[in-house]
C-alpha cells in the first residue's frame, strides 16, 4: 500500500497547531527540552524586559532593537542566549526558563557592556556571553535568597553584573572603552604643586587655582 509522504504544508500546519497568543503552546506549562521550545524562551526572555511572557511581543521588541541599531540588536540576541542556555545547562527551574526569567537580564547586559565597550574584538563579545552567564547565577542566588520574603529580583542581577564586568574592564588591556564614561583620577602634579605650594589662608575653597581644595 502506497503511504503518501507529509508534505511541507502539512509539516507546517502541525508547528503552527502547537502556536498560542504567547507562543509555543505547551502543555502543563513546561518545554521538554528541544530547539522550538528553547526558542520560544529567547524570545519570551526579550519580552520580559518590558514584563511580557509572551515570544511574539519578543520578537517585535528585537525587531525594533535591530531597526534601531543592528549592533545592539545582536547584543540583546546573543547575551538572551547565552543567559538562557546558561540555565538550560545548570538545570535551573524549567517553568522560570519556559517564561524567559532567565533571559532578560541577559539582553539587557548585552546592550549595557557594548554602550560602554568597542565591540570590534572577538573577545568582547565573549566577555558579553561570560556577563551573561553570570546574570543566570546571580538570579537563581537572589531568586532563592528573596523567595522568602516573595520579592522579586527583577533586573538586580543586570546592575550588579555590569556594573562589575565594566569595572573589571578596565584592569584588562584587551577590552577597550567606547571612551563615554569619564575617567576618573588625580589632578596633575603640577596642579597639586600649586596647592601645596599656596599657603595663603584667607583663600576660600572655591577660590585660587585650586578651587574645592582646603588650605593646609
């Protein structure tokens, strides 16, 4: 007896069955692990920036992300993935990675460190991935650590590892800074010689070559 081989339509019309107003539909919740279903969480990830569990509205947001700058567009993409895979192979609660909480710190991380760092090397878009990782383990830690209290960590672990990753940048020589934040550091030494030289009291702290500095 002649079987007739599924066509594409059909093949089709199977995936677009399992579709739902949010995404992937699954039943009881939860992604058994497969390619879909880790897709259907990146985009969800997207989304929950703007605390959207919902794949299509992910998919928009990276879309206007891209027709904004197609750099930060990759950088969400990547540091999503990266975050999201990061939980995927730690094991991390399979209902928190069906709706993408472990995504959207990863995105946001992403746009972060390529604001503040040249994005011309290979190397920092894998300290982007690396950022990212860690956001997966800080929001487990906070997630089990506030749980009790039921608060949520929302973008905590997004402040606290950029802004380490972009402190620690700097002790590295091959990261280099977009140059918009300011650098801070000492005045000159001919400024401080000024000052130390200058023993007029009468002069006040905003006054003199030396403005903001007390007389000794």
């Amino acid at each position: 007896m002649f079987v007739k081989p599924a066509t594409t339509g059909t093949a089709c019309s199977t995936v677009l069955g399992r579709l739902s107003s949010t995404g992937l539909a699954i039943e009881g919740g939860q992604a058994p692990p497969s390619f879909p279903s880790f897709i259907d969480s990146v985009f969800r990830g997207i989304g929950q920036v703007m605390l959207q569990n919902n794949s299509f509205t992910g998919l928009v947001f990276l879309a206007g992300i891209c027709c904004n700058s197609m750099l930060f567009g990759s950088a969400v993409l990547l540091g999503t993935v990266a975050s999201t895979g990061t939980a995927v192979l730690l094991g991390a609660d399979r209902l928190g990675i069906r709706e993408g909480l472990f995504g959207f710190n990863g995105a946001l991380v992403g746009i972060g460190l390529l604001y503040f760092l040249e994005p011309g090397a290979v190397l920092t878009w894998a300290y982007v991935v690396l950022a990212a990782a860690c956001t997966t383990i800080v929001m487990a830690a906070l997630t089990r650590l506030l749980g009790t209290w039921k608060i949520p960590a929302l973008t905590a672990p997004f402040v606290l590892i950029t802004l380490l990753f972009i402190l620690a940048s700097t002790r590295f020589g091959r990261l280099h800074s977009t140059g918009v934040l300011p650098t801070a550091g000492l005045p000159k030494a001919s400024h401080r010689r000024r000052c130390r030289d200058r023993d007029d009291g009468s002069r006040r702290p905003d006054q003199g070559p030396c403005p903001g500095v007390l007389p000794g």
